[in-house]
C-alpha cells in the first residue's frame, strides 16, 4: 500500500470555480502535512503546510486535515489559468521520512 | 544561497552506461533526498541521507542504483548500467531537520534520457 494516495485526475473547473483536491495517508503517526504545486517541466514547491486538525486558510488556499479518517485536501477558490498545474500531497512519517503522492492535475478552463 | 543546485540539467545516454547526477544541498540542511519522477509512477522516494548518513534505501529500484554523500554539500545518484526504463526527471531535495514546520527544497531535476 502507497503511503500517500491521490486521484491522478485530470481534474477539470471553469475559471472562478472552487478546485477540490484530497489526498489520503496510511499510517496513523504522521505528524505533518504539505501541499506542493508542480507546473509542467519545474520542481515542486511549497504551497501550504498543516499539522493540527480542521482548516487553515491562507489566501485562496484552505488546507484540511482529518486525522481521524487520514485525510488532507486542498481548496482553491476563485481558480484561475494559472492555477493549472500539478499538485502534491507531502507527509512526514515520524519525523524522519518525506512522503510524496503521484499528484492530482487541475485543469483551470478559461 | 543559491538553493538546492542539481546537475545536469539534463543527460541523454546510450543503455549500458555509467551516469551520475549530482546534487549541492542548501547549506545548513541535514536532510538531503532523492526523488524519480515518471507519469506512470509519479515521484518516488529512492533514498534519502541524515548528516551525510544514508538512512533509508528502500526505494531504491535495483543494485544498478548507488548514491553517496561524501560531505555535507555534495551527493551523487549513480547508475550502473543504465537502461531505458530509468529515463525519468530526478529531484534531489533538502531541508533542516525534519519538525512540524519543515520544508522540503527542490532543484530543478536532471531529465535523464537512456537510448
């Protein structure tokens, strides 16, 4: 079993429209838990981290945790164009393994 | 600092030789990581080091795959011999110790291609 698991996609919204992306983890002592946006030919890089339980919002961007039922996602709200791109889910094991998922591509249509 | 700075950027080769991609950590980071990157699997873990320390292989594909991390600001990813199934783009990344609020940094990948 993947330590991380996410919908491949594609995932497609019309522009202005909420993008909802979740990801699941196996083992129940992770600890923290990261979104990282990849665009087409370029590293990943760190959109938002979340450790505690419920919501965290910065900006567009809401992460949620439940640690109950392992999972984190990841909203957008007001999606734009640029928004296309790659997103991982990111879990840290016992403070000492960095786990990524495949990554789910969102497609934002003009 | 410059960031994590990998290199090649990117490496075309005949299967059945020896390629070795290499990687400067961001200075300071004790944590340095190798990823594969392919559409097919998405980016796996291969190995990562703690103080230079290996700590964990077991995303290693094969034998033909070897990393070493001599000092603190260099590491290689080698592979001997390399085959077409190992095209991919290989991350390497860093970051300080691993604690709540700990960020993995990337460079820009090596896009390996094996002929």
């Amino acid at each position: 079993q993947k330590e991380v698991e996410q919908n491949s996609g594609p995932l497609s919204v019309p522009e202005g429209a909420i993008a909802s992306l979740n990801c699941t983890y196996s083992d129940r002592v992770s600890q923290s838990f990261f979104w990282y946006r990849q665009y087409s030919g370029k590293s990943p890089e760190l959109i938002m981290s979340i450790y505690s339980n419920g919501d965290k919002e910065d900006g567009r961007f809401t992460a949620q945790l439940n640690k109950a039922s392992q999972y984190v996602s990841l909203l957008i709200r007001d999606s734009q164009p640029s928004d296309s791109a790659t997103y991982l889910c990111a879990v840290i094991y016992n403070f000492n393994k960095f786990y990524f998922g495949s990554g789910t591509k969102l497609n934002v249509k003009p | 600092d410059a960031g994590v700075i990998q290199s090649p950027r990117h490496e075309v080769t005949e299967m059945g030789q020896e390629v070795t991609l290499r990687c400067k950590p961001i200075s300071g980071h004790d944590y340095l990581f190798w990823y594969r990157q392919t559409m097919m699997r998405g980016l796996e873990l291969l190995i990562y080091f703690n103080n230079n320390v290996p700590i964990d292989d077991s995303g290693m594909p094969e034998d033909r795959f070897s990393a070493k991390m001599p000092n603190a600001s260099f590491s290689t990813l080698k592979i001997q011999p390399s085959e077409p199934r190992d095209s991919a783009v290989y991350f390497c990344a860093s970051s300080p110790p691993l604690m709540r609020n700990t960020e993995a940094f990337f460079g820009q990948g090596t896009r390996l291609t094996v002929v």
